[in-house]
C-alpha cells in the first residue's frame, strides 16, 4: 500500500534539488532558492490530478482536517457528523476547532451509513464528514442529498483514499472540501503530509493563512510586510517533504494500477470460499484497493482467521479490536481524557460517549478483516499470498 516501498531516483532528485539551495521553507528567501519552489509545484500538480482549483499543504492529514475545519467556519457550539470507524485524527480535528463530534454507526461500505447521519442531524449540526476508508468511498450520492435538504457542509477526509473516485470525480474533490494524509504509510507519501483541497476561493485563501500563523501572503518577498486577517498556527509542510510528495503524485497512476491489478488476485482467490462476503463499494471502478476487506459469519470466527491469517505470516487488521480506528477502543475519547478541559458546553457534550454503544456498527467490525496490499509484491509473492489468505480462512471454517 505505501509509497514508500517504491522510493527511488525520483524522490532523491527532487529533495536533492531542494538540499542544493539550502532553503527548507516554502515561503519566502526568494534569491537564495534559485525558483525551487517544491510545495507550490505540488500544490499545482495537485489541482491538475484532482480536477480542483485549489490546493493548500499542510504538516499532516491531521492539520488539513483541523486547517479545513477552521476554514469552513466549523467552531464552538457546531457538531459535525462523522463515523464510528475511522483513525484517531478525525475526532481529534473536530475537538481541536472547539466542535462537537457526533458519532454514528457505518455500514457494510466501512462507511458513513446514510440512514445514520439523517437520524443524527440536530440544529446544531454544522457539517458531515465521510471517512472514505482503507481506500474506498462512502456513498456520496446519498450524503450529498442530505447535506443539500438541511443545508450543511460536506468536509470529505480522504486520508486513506487518496486518487479514488466516484462517478468520476476525484475523492475529495466532491464536498465543500477535502482532505489528504502524505504520511509514511499513505498511497502516496511525503513522509509527513497533508493537504487540503476545494473549489472554494474563499475557503481555500483562509485555508493558506490559517496554516501559516495567520500570513495573508500578499506582501511579496518581505514576509514581515503580510497583513494578518486572523489568527492561524504554525501548520506548514517543508520543501524537503513537498518534494518527496511532488516525485510520488507522478507515480500515482503507477501504484494504482499495481494496488488494482493486485486487489483482483487477491478477491478471486477469497470468492471461492462460501463463507466469505465482501464490503460492499458504491463505485467499484472508483477504488483505490489499498485493501481487501471482507465479512465472516461471525465475531468468533473472524477472530479465529485473524489469527490464522497471522500464523501465516500474512497481515491482517481485525479492526474490532484496533484502538486507533474503532470506537469500541478509544478509552481516552470516551473518557475525555484531555491534558487541557474542554469547554463547559462541549465537556457536557462529550458526556454521552462514556456510555454509548453502537451495535450496528459492531455487528459490522467485528466480522470485518482487511487485508493491506503492497506495491512490492513480485507477481509469484502475490500469486502465493493469495493461496496463503485463502488457505488461512478456509482452515478456521
């Protein structure tokens, strides 16, 4: 699934063009960098894949959906609707804007579950935030319609997806805006990374100074001469990690046709076992495959292949019992467990976690194994691991 497994000559030619200017940041020192402008180049070659007008890097995927939040004017009293399965960060941007996450049940897309998010909607909801997870899309189409009736933005965290689409259009692409994660196990990574996307000048200018402690950017080569029309944190890429990204967005197509080619394999081999279903994906020629993820009958045997899939050698993420992407173990979330107290009303708010349950959800997970897929595999290591995989569950059956 990472980029990083296919690091080569690229990546080093383009951070070697930025170590031979000495200049790091993105902004400013415009003599010394020699027109090496690596963030802006691939803010733009962002634009270009995704079809966007605006693009905006940020430190990590975490400060894009935090940069993206603050943009879209999401702040104290809102709620923003989002799913029970998803990575830390997602709630962590909504608390860090002094918002209310409002958690829901998925369904069998490992995503938002429509009917979920209209049952949630209060007046205080502000926005809906789809995770488009292990590499594949919520069903836009109905969240779209929601968001249109009861007039609320849709922010798309696209951390794990990145070049999927549905009906076409790049994920991300499809809300008010979008966000990515470059991290080191992302699609494509920069090492750390992220970024925001949209089609929204005005979101996208209060984005660009929002992450650069408030910079407006429009006193030219003097820094110190940016006006500041508000407060912003300090949450830029550098050159040297804009330039890793810039050589892994040209091989995009490249890993997606591997992750693809590869996820094919893997599924053909899973669809001779009777028992075994598969998440469902609402735009199958949209996915981006980092993963085959796919339904036992039942809690104890989808343990029962995790560890057989183990024994194997092989990778598998049981997701029921994971305590970074699944409600059911964020003990510190549930608890508020914060070194700085929340807000009286937000603090009430978050109350209701210390009990809540979501069996919907769980009836979900806890069947549910993913299977992450590498760009490295020879075609005999993939052809063997697939046999493996197969093997593994048939022997737990």
């Amino acid at each position: 699934m990472p980029g990083f497994e296919l690091f080569g000559a690229e990546e080093k030619k383009e951070v070697n063009d930025v170590l031979e200017t000495g200049i790091y940041m993105r902004y400013g020192f415009e003599g010394p960098r020699k027109g090496i402008w690596k963030a802006k180049e691939l803010e733009q070659a962002l634009c270009e894949r995704f079809n966007v007008k605006y693009a905006q890097l940020t430190s990590s995927g975490t400060t894009a959906l935090t940069t993206a939040m603050a943009a879209l004017g999401i702040g104290a009293g809102d709620e923003v609707i989002m799913p029970t399965f998803t990575f830390v960060a997602s709630f962590e941007a909504v608390l860090s804007v002094g918002a209310t996450p409002v958690l829901v049940d998925v369904d069998d897309t490992l995503t938002l579950a429509p009917a979920a998010v209209k049952a949630a909607i209060t007046p205080q909801t502000k926005a809906v935030m789809p995770v488009h997870m292990c590499g594949s899309m919520a069903d836009m189409d109905a969240l779209l319609d929601i968001c249109r009736e009861h007039q609320l933005l849709l922010l798309e965290d696209a951390c794990q997806s990145t070049g999927a689409t549905y009906k076409g259009k790049a994920l991300g692409s499809i809300g008010n805006a979008g966000t990515f994660s470059f991290d080191f196990v992302k699609t494509i990574t920069c090492a750390e990374g992220g970024a925001i996307i949209t089609n929204d000048e005005a979101v996208y200018t209060r984005a660009d100074a929002y992450s650069d402690h408030g910079h407006d950017h429009l006193g030219g080569a003097d820094r110190g001469a940016d006006g500041h029309p508000h407060l912003g944190f300090n949450f830029r890429i550098s050159e040297l990690h804009a330039a890793v990204g810039l050589a892994q967005i040209r091989k995009l197509d490249r890993f997606l046709a591997i992750l693809r080619n590869s996820k094919q394999v893997l599924k053909s081999a899973m669809s001779e076992i009777p028992q075994v279903t598969f998440r469902r994906i609402p735009d199958e020629a949209g996915d981006s495959a980092t993963h085959l993820s796919f339904f036992l009958p039942d809690e104890s045997t989808a343990r029962a292949a995790t560890t057989a899939i183990k024994a194997a050698g092989l990778p598998a993420f049981y997701w029921f019992d994971n305590n970074w992407h699944y409600f059911r173990k964020w003990n510190h979330f549930k608890a508020g467990a914060t070194l700085n107290p929340f807000a009286a009303p937000l603090a009430k708010a978050m109350e209701v976690y210390k009990t809540k349950e979501f069996p919907a959800s769980d009836a979900i997970i806890s069947r549910c194994i993913s299977f992450p897929i590498s760009l490295a595999w020879t075609d005999q290591e993939l052809q063997e691991r697939a046999a493996k995989l197969a093997a593994a569950v048939k022997s737990v059956l």
